[in-house]
C-alpha cells in the first residue's frame, strides 16, 4: 500500500506528475511549467522527490498485478520483406494474447505441435501485411 501521509499536495497531482515523469521524455522544469499553467505552484525539486520516493514504489505494485502468461503459447510467423530481402517475422503468443513473456523463473519451455492451435494466430497476418505493404508504397 502506497501511503500519501504527510504531503501537502492532493494525491491525484503527485500521481499525476510522476506519471507524465516517467512515460514521457519531459524534464522536471517542464512538468514544473506545466503544473503551473494549471494554476499549481511545485517546485522542480519538489518534483524531483516525488519521483525518486514514489517511482520505485509504484512499479513494484504494478508489478504485483501484472498478469502471469498461460502455460499453452502459439507460434506465429510470416514472411515478409525488409530492405529489399525476405525475413521471417516470429512471436509467441498465449492464449490470452499476451505478447511479451519475463522468464523471471528459468522454466524450460515445452513444444507441442496440434494442427489447429495456430489459427488463431494465422489470422493475424492480413493486419502485419497490411501495415507493411501500406509503408513499402508510402516510401518508394
């Protein structure tokens, strides 16, 4: 439980400054300058405390509810061509879709092939077509 005890400013202002800190490229005279087109007077030093103290705490409650993949995952690939030569395009997914995997425990990762798990992934590779043949015309 993250605690605001003791601060002066309204919890949704720090969590709003920290936030625009940490997602977007903005130095803390910015956010400073933005504060005050809102009317609110935060010092960029002020600033400064709020992101080291909360930063880290925030992340580690992010990361309590981040969501564990599924243990069966889909293979997918396409062929496409990059620069003027064909690759291949991998990713894995699970079946809830999640795209991106932290093997935090080392567990060995099992493959099994069933003709019909794929589907669903192959239906996917009209959308990557679409998005690369639209960038091939738009650049040569």
């Amino acid at each position: 439980m993250i605690t605001f005890k003791g601060r002066h400013t309204p919890q949704s202002i720090i969590l709003q400054c920290v936030r625009w800190y940490c997602a977007y490229p903005l130095s803390y005279r910015n956010i400073e300058e933005m504060m005050a087109e809102r009317g609110l007077k935060i010092d960029h030093s002020t600033l400064n405390r709020w992101v080291v103290h909360y930063a880290p705490k925030l992340e580690k409650a992010f990361h309590k509810k981040k969501k564990l993949p599924g243990n069966r995952w889909r293979i997918d690939e396409t062929y496409l061509k990059v620069r003027g030569q064909w690759r291949y395009y991998y990713r894995a997914v699970d079946k809830a879709g999640v795209n991106q995997f932290n093997d935090d425990n080392n567990q060995r990762v099992k493959i099994y092939q069933c003709k019909y798990l794929n589907n669903i992934t192959q239906q996917d590779h009209r959308n990557i077509k679409r998005v690369t043949n639209s960038k091939r015309c738009s650049l040569g």
